[in-house]
C-alpha cells in the first residue's frame, strides 16, 4: 500500500501541524496533538464543479418503507435483549469494561454459539491462539467452526476477512489494532480511531455485525474508544467487581435497541451464565435486618430491578467527613444531604457518610435518591427498617418527592418479591391501591421521615 501524508491536529482547538509536538503552538494546550491522515483537497476553483453527477433523488418522509431489522440470535438471551432482540447485520457493537472482567469470555461463549449457524472470525491481537483454545477448553466450548485469527494489523485483518467473508466478527481488542497509514503508536487515540474508521466501513459495506473489545482504564475512560462511541452503532458495558460473582452488561448507546438495558450474568467455571430473576440476586440480604439498609426499585432499560442501598454514617475524625458512594453518583449524594439538613433537619455535617449499591450494580436513576437519604437516616439513627419495606422517589432541591417514570410497575414488581410496605412519592400512588402492598404517598422529605415511624 502507497504511503499516505499524515499530519497532526490538536484536539482542543484543531491546529494543524506538520510535526508532533508536545505543545499546540495555537492555544498552548499540552499532549493534545493526535496524528491523522492527510485529506486531499479539492482546487478551489474546481471544489463544486467536481461535485456535479453525484446528486441524489430526495424522498417524502411518507413515503420511507418501514423494514424490520433482521436479527442474529446469540443464544445468551441477557446478550440479546441488552442488544435490543439479537445482532444486527452490518452492525458494530463496542464492547467497553476493565481489564479481565470477561469481555473476552462472553464472546468466546457468544461466538462458539454463532459459528454452528454463521460463518464467524474471532480476531485476537491479545491473546495467542493457544490461550483463547485453552480458554474454550476450560469452558467446555465446542470450538469446532470457530475461525481465529492472530493479527493487529487492520489491513491484514480486512483483506483476511474479505476472502472469509464472515457474518459475524470480533475484534479483541481495538487497543492493539493499527493501521500502517499512520506512524504512531498503537493503542493510542489516532490509531484507535483510524483502525476502527476502516473496519466500521468494512463491516457496513459487507453486512458483517462486528463486535470491538475496548479496555476502560483505571480513570473510568475508554482509552480511546470514548472517541469510538459515535462511531459505533452500540456501546455496551461490562460493570462489576472484578472478583464479584456477577456481571452487569448495560447499553449506554444502541441504535437498534433501548438505551439503559441490563443484562446480568453470573461468572461461573463454565464462563458467564445468564441470571433470569436479577431482583432476587441483589436482594442478599434476608438473612437479618440491620440498620442503613433500604431496598429500592430502579428501572433498567425496559425493566424494574430491585436492589439494596446501604449506609454507614458515622461520627467523622478528619477535619472535611468523607462522602463515598459506590454505585451511585457522589456529587448527588453531597446534593442530596445538603436537602436533608436544610428540609429534613437531620444533620450530618460532622459525619461520614459512605453508600454503597450491593451486588456492585451502578445505579444511575434518581428514582434512588429518597431509598439512600433513608438508609442514612436509619443508619445515623440506628433504627432498623422492616425488611419488607421498599423505598423509591427522586428527591428535589426543595426537599419535594418527585415521581419517577413506571411508578406503579415499581410497586407491583415489588409486591411480586413480597415487599409489602412502599415509600413512594404522592404522585405515583395507584389511585385504588394495590393488593397486598400498603402504599404510603409522601410529598415532602419531611413526610417521607414522618412515616418511617409508621411502619
Ligand atoms: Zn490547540
């Protein structure tokens, strides 16, 4: 392949220079300067003359046919509905998460499924060929039609799969990807990008649904793939602790499906296995009641879930009380207190505060708010609340209970789990009640702390 001219462009205010440099000479940023490959431009005179014969027929938005997008079944049914019904031909999909959480299993799993009814290509730039068998060994996968591939280089991987022609295809992972057009290094933004540019085009042209593995680093950013995420039709992400039993797979972006779906998947020694009742495995915590403790029902994509929030206020030593939320946003809860002072009268000025999400799912609904703000107040209290109580409502600045979507299938999934007193907020109260569930409707923060004497 004929060398291109590349050129560097800095990120925050688009210079161009023909050289590296650690330095943008135009607004002064440092490390900013990403390689790219050089567009040929048109003569100015010639610009628009150029463009005549490549016009198109306009359409009446009417008219557009309507045509159902064919699926690909990956036979793990989490999978699936967190992709919105199955794979999508011509489709890529961002596979985003820390190192070893099980990006690379899933897909083996996944891809052993496919490769008995699709012609599919696992692409490993990671691990050698010998340690993805000995995985699918380990698993008990049949492997039997699975095609590898050990290669990094994006050409050599695109002129591989056009003899192939696969339909389903996985690039594990983009980070160790390059394109020979440019010089840096791989696993940096330019290449990152530029590697997945050519294989977006590849894939749609061919119809193939391409998986891309992307590692997120310690900083919670997608080393280089944040920039991905526009590129790529779906973004999903692996969440959990490492060393955790389960996995939590949720969409961030999908054009083919709803956003905020979950998937739960449970790691096992024949890989991850999906779990079908996700409430219950959350729920860890009948074995006896304790204060700080609160179940709240959160909706996830297309479905409610129920998880346990716990609190730990305790008397601070340190001259600024921590505020420390695991699995939930932390400048919400230094929000959420402040509310409580200021409409709750309950103080915490001189606590640390620390929450945490059991199961180690990240809750980023403020359907939680009201559930977390109760759980510090039993635990500051030291009271335990009844283990069947369930708590859901977004909390405002004025201390009112705002109602959250889906109120009464909250309620209902709950009573399905044998919860049988609610917390909820006013306007999301049935209007006849629901059997077998006491529905208690609070307006204000300050009713919401009234009723916990009630119960
Ligand atoms: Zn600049």
């Amino acid at each position: 392949m004929s060398k291109v001219k590349t050129q560097y462009v800095c990120t925050e205010c688009g210079a161009v220079s023909p050289k590296w440099a650690g330095q943008c000479i135009e607004c002064n940023q440092w490390n900013c300067m990403v390689e790219q490959i050089e567009a040929k431009k048109p003569a100015q005179n010639a610009r628009f003359a150029g463009y005549a014969g490549s016009e198109k027929q306009l359409q009446k938005l009417s008219e557009v046919e309507h045509q159902e997008t064919a699926r690909i079944a990956t036979q793990l049914s989490e999978l699936d509905r967190v992709l919105g019904g199955g794979l999508v031909a011509g489709s890529v999909v961002l596979i985003g998460g820390d190192p070893g959480i099980g990006k690379s299993t899933i897909l083996l799993q996944c891809m052993c499924h496919l490769s008995e009814s699709q012609n599919a290509v696992y692409v490993t730039g990671e691990e050698s060929a010998q340690q993805i068998s000995m995985r699918a060994k380990r698993l008990g996968l049949n492997g039997d039609k699975l095609n590898l591939l050990t290669e990094t280089q994006v050409e050599t991987i695109i002129a591989t799969a056009q003899n192939v022609q696969p339909q389903v295809m996985v690039i594990d992972s983009i980070q160790t990807i390059y394109t020979e057009l440019l010089q840096s290094a791989p696993g940096g933004v330019a290449q990152v990008r530029e590697s997945t540019a050519q294989l977006v085009r590849f894939a749609k042209q061919k119809g193939i649904a391409l998986f891309v593995v992307g590692h997120v680093t310690k900083d919670g950013a997608l080393a280089g793939p944040r920039v991905l995420e526009h590129m790529v039709d779906a973004v999903l992400y692996f969440e959990g602790e490492r060393d955790g039993r389960y996995r939590i797979l949720r969409a961030v972006k999908n054009r083919f499906g709803a956003v905020n779906e979950l998937g739960v998947f449970a790691m096992t020694e024949e890989g991850l296995k999906e779990v079908q009742n996700p409430s219950a495995i959350f729920l860890s915590r009948y074995q006896q009641a304790a204060a700080g403790s609160v179940v709240t029902v959160t909706w996830e994509g297309s479905r409610p879930l129920l998880v346990e929030v716990q609190a730990l206020v305790d008397e601070s030593h340190v001259g600024q009380p921590r505020r420390v939320a695991v699995g939930l946003d932390q400048n919400r809860l230094a929000m959420l207190l402040a509310v409580l002072s200021r409409h709750g009268g309950v103080f915490c000025h001189d606590q640390d505060v620390f929450l945490n999400v059991v199961g180690g799912v990240r809750v980023m609904e403020t359907s939680a708010d009201l559930a977390l703000l109760l759980a510090a107040v039993s635990s500051l209290r030291n009271q335990v609340l009844p283990q069947n109580l369930i708590v859901f409502g977004e909390v405002g600045l004025a201390g009112e209970i705002r109602p959250v979507p889906n109120g009464q299938e909250r309620i209902k999934e709950a009573k399905k789990h044998g919860f049988e007193v609610a917390i909820v907020p006013k306007a999301n109260a049935p209007k006849k009640g629901v059997d077998g569930i006491r529905v208690l409707p609070v307006g204000q923060l300050s009713e919401a702390l009234n009723s916990l004497n009630e119960i």
